[in-house]
C-alpha cells in the first residue's frame, strides 16, 4: 500500500540533506558530503520507485482508469471556510513519472558530481543546493494546490539562482544568475496574477476542485467565462497568464533569454536544470492545468504557437553556436517547444489525448538523452578544459565511453528508431498532423534541424581534427593530453543514461499517463514515420559531409545564407533587443523620471525638513546654557504666565 | 489688630518670593538650597492659614504640612549629596561654574 509517511519522505530525504550538510556537514566533513548528498538521493529515489510500482500496477488503477489521490492534505492558512493554501500531496500519473525522473535525473547528476566537483572548494555547498534544489522540483510536482505550487516554483527559481551562480567569482556567472532569476520573477508576476484570476472565479485554490469547477460549465462558475477584458474571456486572460509563468521556466521564446546564459553554472547542474528540473516546469504546470486549457482554444493556440516557433527558432540559433553547452541549451528549448506545442495541439480525453500523452512521453525521454547529452558534455569539457568546439576534435579514440554514449543521446534526440526520441517525437508529430498541419510542417522541419545541428556538435566534438592539447605547452604538472577519460563516478552515470536512452522509448506510455487516466491505443504506421526519420538522416548526412573532416563547406554554406547565419549567430539579436527596450526606453522613460522625482521630490522633501529643524535648533540651542538658574528663571516666567492666562482670560 | 487670612498670606507671599529671588540669584549652591527650603516653607504655612480659617473642624492641611516637612528633609539630604558630588568634580559649589550640560 501507499503511506504516506514513505510519500512524504521522498521530497523530504532531498531537503533533509541540503539542511545537514549546510549546517553541520559544511563544517565538519566537507569532503563525505557528497556521499551524504547521494545516497539520500539514491534513498529518494528507490521511495519514488517504490510509489511509482504501487500507484502504475496495484492502487492507482480504479476500473481500469487512473485516479488521482491526494494521500496527505494539510490545511495551512485558511482565509475563509471555502479558500485556504493547503499542503498536500497529488498523485497522478504526471506527478508520479515526474518524481521518478527528478529523483533518477538528480541521483545520476549526484553521483556524477563525485567525480566532477571532485576538489571544487565549495563542494559541500554544491551538493547541498543540489538537495535544495531536488527538493523543491519534487514539492512542485507533488502540490496539491495551486498556491503550493507557486512557492515551490519559487524555490526551484531560488535554488537555480544559487546555482548557476555557484562560480560566484566570476562575473559573467553572477550576471547570468541574476538574468535567470529576474527574468523568470518576471514570467512569475504573470503566473501569480494567473493564479488568482482563476482561484478567483473558482473560489479555491485546491487543484481537484478548481479544475471540477471551471471545467463543469454550471452556472455558478460560468461567471469566468462571460467576464471579459479587451474582448477575450477572464478564463483565457488567466490560462495565459499562467502560460506566461510557465513559459518564463521554460524558456519560450520571447522568455528565452536566460537558458543559454544559465550554462555559466557547473556542467552536472545545468543537466539537472535541462532534464528533470526548472525548465520542464512549465511545461508540467501547462500539463497539471491541461483539462482547463482544453476549455479555452485561444489558450491552446498561443500554447502551440508558442511551443512550435520557439522549437524552430531555437534549432536554428543551435546550428551556429560553438559553445558546446549554448548548443545543448538552445536544443533543449527546442525540444521544450516540442512539448509545449505538443500540449497545445492535443485534445482532452481518448484518441484526442494523444498530444498530452506524447508530450509527456517526451519529457520522459527528453530527460534521458539530454542528461546523458550535458554529462557527456561535462566530461568533454573536464577532458578538454574548454567549452568551445573549436578547442575540440578527434577525441573519439581518446574517450572512447563518452564518444559511445553522445553517439546514442544524438541519434536518441534526432528521432532515430529504435532510440527513445523516435517514439515520442513521433507520437507529437502524429498529434500535430491530426490537428494542425501548419504545426506538424514547422515540426518536421525542427526535427530535421535537429538533426543536423547535434550531428554538427558530435562531429565537431569526435572526429573533424586530430585532438590537440592546449595544455601540453601551460607547464601543468600531470600531462594534460594523456590523463584519462573520466573518473569512474562520470562513466557509470553516462552508461545507465545511454542505457536508458535506448530503453525509455519501449515504456508503454500510452497506457499509463494519459490526459483522462485511461489507456489510450496508439497505432503505429510506419508509412507515417518514413518522412521525419528521412529528414533527420538526411541532416545527419549533411552534418557528416560538413563537418566530419575539416573542409570549407561550412564556410561556403554559411557565406552563401549569409544574413540568416549571422542573424542565427547573434542569437537574432534577442539579447540586443531586451537589452536596447531595458536601457534606452525603460531606463529613459521611466528609470530617469523615477529617479528624478525619488532625487527632487522624495529625497527634496526628507531634506527638507531635516534643514528647517536644523536651522531653528541653531537658532533656539542658545537657550541651552547649562546655567541651571536661567532654566529656573524660564520655568518661573512660565509659570507665571500660566497664571495670568488662567486668572484673566479663561473665566 | 486682629491678625486674620490676608495677613498670613502676606508673609507666605512675601516668604515665597524671597525664596525665588533667593534662587534666582544666588550663586552658592548651599544658599539655594535654602531658599528652596523657604519656597517649601511658604507653602507650608500657606496650608496652615488656609485650614485654621476656613476649614477649623478638619486636619487636612497639618497633614499636609507634616508630609512636606518631612519631603523637605529627604530633598535637603539628596540635594545636599548631590552638592557634595559636584564639589569633588568641580572644586567649587559656585553654580555659574557648573555648567557643562550645554548644547
């Protein structure tokens, strides 16, 4: 049976250890932290495996539907009888196969760091945001109600601050922590005044029944429906603005801007924040929301919209970046952007269902393969000490296991059968063709660009040139160019993941997480995924004549689409565009007025009042003499004249 | 002459101002000490007059009067303490010279 206390103790195992090793274990024993870190970890996750058995194959299945359970329901601010913030836990098929991916995305990411931080200064603090941050991705999956969601989601942006800026010496990480916490706080304001449109109209907070009551159409809740601001109804203002939140998390184009920043943090974090955590939140919430969103198709179309051109958009930015960490970034916005739009063009319930299935069948093998991509990434960059493609090459021979496990994450994320990103991809594009063909074009375009740009990065990393050390000449004391591939802790990770990454797409999805709880057939056409798997060999095939020897065919490529390649290079200026709106028009119509009115107005009145108090005390401190006989005469005048306004006037 | 209300309030008057102009211009802490003690006493006498002549048949004003005497010997030995202090800093009970409490 499920317990609670062993439910509980999955988010709690991850925060217990983040409070030890803060308080005691920073100071004490610094150097078995992240053992400590670990297996608290492994601990969660075998709990959250333990659940994930009971719920998928003994409780969870009520007449052969999935029923959602809340087996801990704390009431902990209550505002009025019907509205209160709980605490609580939701089962349901999402939030149980999340639990399973955070807690086996953060054990591997664990246990990688062993080897990775290895002699890091800060380890113990390391290991310890990385019990925060576990923590608050698994409160956020398991919130029972809308308010709990966002304090968890909230912590999940506190503990990814705290991590990419975990080099806090570096001043290109600080700007990049600080970019990804106020960028995503922005997207947050427009979740929270979400939150309360829809908790308004609703009358609570609780998840069950805000989506029973604004999904049932009874009179007493229509109220969301005929309410409207600027001609669009108060459900689709409140949907969108929770899409914004979610989006902000995400990194949906235009909200993007942080994830290629965020790289600034240490390699096993950003598989974390990239896989299991923080940017698939966004789309879980979307997901969590899903039967409301259903309610409102111009929800939905901004959510596809949205999904789909950021899915393009990042791809294509992806083929030019030469920082091997930027490319994994920008795939996985575009990947996100496949989920996204996968839930936008989905339906609710059955054979409609299936873009929900899918989408959540891709963040289940998205997080496989991209946490096998970053960690392979970080080994590189351990081997290399460099970030940049340039620096690489020909290191196939040289780390073999790595070159074996980027090889199946590659073709695993460019959609190649048998590889786990075939099935899900194929299932999204399925759904999209069924509802819109526009979609389906731009995403079978993406997959292709996908393709292309992973095999360009594999190249570039593997084969391309023979392998220089840029180390031999620096006078370090073990010879760079020989030292050996990785230490054991970053191999094994990276087996179980290309493991996982071959198996994942085998897990019968279909029949367990579904929008409704009920199994849904897939069929599956072969004649269907002839088209997306030849796109993507033909841009493996490209890649492989661009880059597998050095040649100049990229030059010539990109010499002759000229201004789309350097527009893609410079990431389309979206960085310069925020960059010209927050200084040139925010900081001079509104930051220098502000300031203006704080100096001269604010500041002005303050001041003055502290220049006549100080002008009369120079006046009047004469009077302070110190002669006690002077103030005797004073009071005696006083008195005085007390009298004789009390004798003669006030009668 | 019959000595009735008026003429004792002419001495308390007389003994309190005395007291102030005594206060005011003396400068030996001692001296002002006394005159204070003169203020204390006019009142005193104040309480007296007023309860023989008009109110014959109760007590109030001695015991008013008994309290404040016995006030005045507790002040005089706290101010006196005081004056005492000031001599070992100052080497002077001359008012004019302690005058440090300044802006």
């Amino acid at each position: 049976m499920l317990s609670t206390a062993l439910i509980s103790l999955i988010p709690l195992l991850p925060i217990f250890s983040f409070v030890f090793i803060a308080l005691v274990g920073r100071k004490n024993f610094p150097s078995l932290c992240g053992a400590l870190g670990t297996i608290a970890m492994l601990a969660s996750f075998l709990l959250a495996m333990t659940v994930a058995y009971e719920y998928f194959f003994v409780v969870g299945k009520v007449n052969g539907i999935y029923q959602q359970l809340i087996p801990l329901k704390y009431t902990w601010l209550q505002f009025s009888p019907n509205v209160s913030i709980d605490m609580g836990i939701l089962l349901d098929p999402i939030s149980v196969m999340m639990i399973v991916i955070v807690t086996f995305i953060s054990l591997m990411v664990h246990f990688y760091s062993l080897g990775y931080m290895k002699g890091e200064e800060r380890y113990a603090t390391y290991y310890s945001f990385l019990g925060l941050f576990t923590f608050s991705m698994l409160g956020l999956v398991l919130s029972s109600n809308i308010f709990q969601i966002y304090i968890f989601w909230e912590l999940v942006g506190l503990s990814s601050y705290l991590l990419i800026g975990f080099y806090f010496d570096k001043p290109s990480a600080v700007a990049a922590s600080k970019k990804a916490f106020i960028v995503t706080r922005f997207a947050d304001l427009g979740f929270l005044i979400g939150i309360l449109i829809l908790a308004f109209y609703a009358g609570t907070l609780d998840f069950q029944t805000l989506i029973a009551r604004l999904t049932s159409f009874t009179s007493q809740y229509n109220s969301i429906i005929s309410a409207s601001f600027l001609g669009v109804s108060a459900l689709t203002w409140g949907l969108v603005l929770v899409f914004i939140g979610g989006a902000g998390k995400s990194a949906m184009f235009p909200l993007h801007i942080w994830l290629p920043d965020a790289m600034e943090g240490p390699t096993p974090v950003s598989a974390l924040i990239h896989a299991a955590t923080m940017v698939v939140a966004g789309v879980f919430l979307v997901a969590r929301l899903f039967p409301v969103y259903v309610t409102s198709p111009e929800a939905m179309h901004i959510v596809a919209w949205v999904g789909v051109s950021s899915s393009l958009f990042a791809a294509v930015i992806a083929c030019t970046q030469t920082d091997i960490k930027r490319v994994l970034a920008y795939s996985t916005m575009s990947q996100i952007g496949y989920m996204m739009f996968a839930l936008g063009v989905s339906g609710y319930g059955g054979e409609h269902g299936l873009g929900y299935m899918a989408s959540m069948f891709h963040l289940f093998t998205h997080a496989m393969f991209k946490a096998l991509l970053f960690l392979c990434a970080g080994a590189v960059i351990h081997y290399t000490h460099s970030n940049d493609m340039k620096d690489m090459g020909g290191l196939r021979k040289l780390m073999p296991v790595t070159h074996l496990a980027f090889l199946i994450a590659c073709l695993a994320i460019a959609g190649i059968p048998p590889f786990a990103g075939f099935f899900s991809k194929e299932e999204i594009l399925q759904a999209a063709f069924r509802s819109n063909k526009a979609i389906f074009t731009i995403g079978i375009i993406t997959a292709a660009i996908t393709a292309f740009y992973m095999f360009r990065l594999y190249f570039n990393i593997f084969w391309s040139r023979e392998y220089q050390s840029h180390h031999d000449h620096e006078g370090h004391g073990d010879d760079a160019g020989h030292h050996s591939e990785a230490p054991a802790t970053m191999k094994i990770p990276l087996v179980i993941l290309a493991l996982l990454s071959i198996g994942a797409g085998f897990v019968p999805f279909a029949s367990m997480v579904t929008s409704d709880g009920a199994p849904i057939a897939t069929e599956f056409h072969i004649s269907f995924s002839i088209a997306p798997v030849l796109l993507a060999l033909g841009g493996i095939l490209l890649a492989l004549s661009f880059y597998k020897k050095q040649n100049n065919k990229p030059e010539q490529m990109a010499n002759g689409i000229n201004a789309l390649y350097r527009g893609a290079y410079h990431k389309f200026y979206i960085d310069e565009i925020y960059l010209f709106i927050t200084k040139k028009v925010v900081f001079n119509l509104v930051g220098r007025p502000a300031a203006w009115f704080d100096r001269n107005v604010v500041d002005g009145a303050v001041n003055l009042v502290a220049t006549i108090t100080g002008k009369v005390s120079f006046l009047i401190k004469g009077i302070q003499s110190g002669k006690i006989q002077s103030y005797a005469a004073y009071f005696f005048v006083g008195v005085i004249g007390f009298v004789l306004i009390f004798v003669y006037w006030w009668t | 002459m019959n000595i009735g209300l008026t003429q004792v309030l002419f001495v308390s008057c007389a003994l309190f101002f005395i007291g102030i102009y005594g206060f005011l211009t003396r400068r030996n802490l001692i001296t002002m000490l006394m005159s204070v003690e003169l203020i204390l006493n006019s009142v005193n006498i104040n309480f007296i007059a007023f309860n023989k002549f008009l109110y014959a048949d109760k007590l109030d004003g001695l015991f008013f009067t008994i309290f404040i005497i016995t006030i005045a010997a507790a002040e005089a030995a706290v101010a006196i303490a005081i004056i005492i202090n000031l001599y070992r800093n100052y080497k002077s009970i001359d008012v004019e010279e302690v005058d440090t409490m300044k802006f």
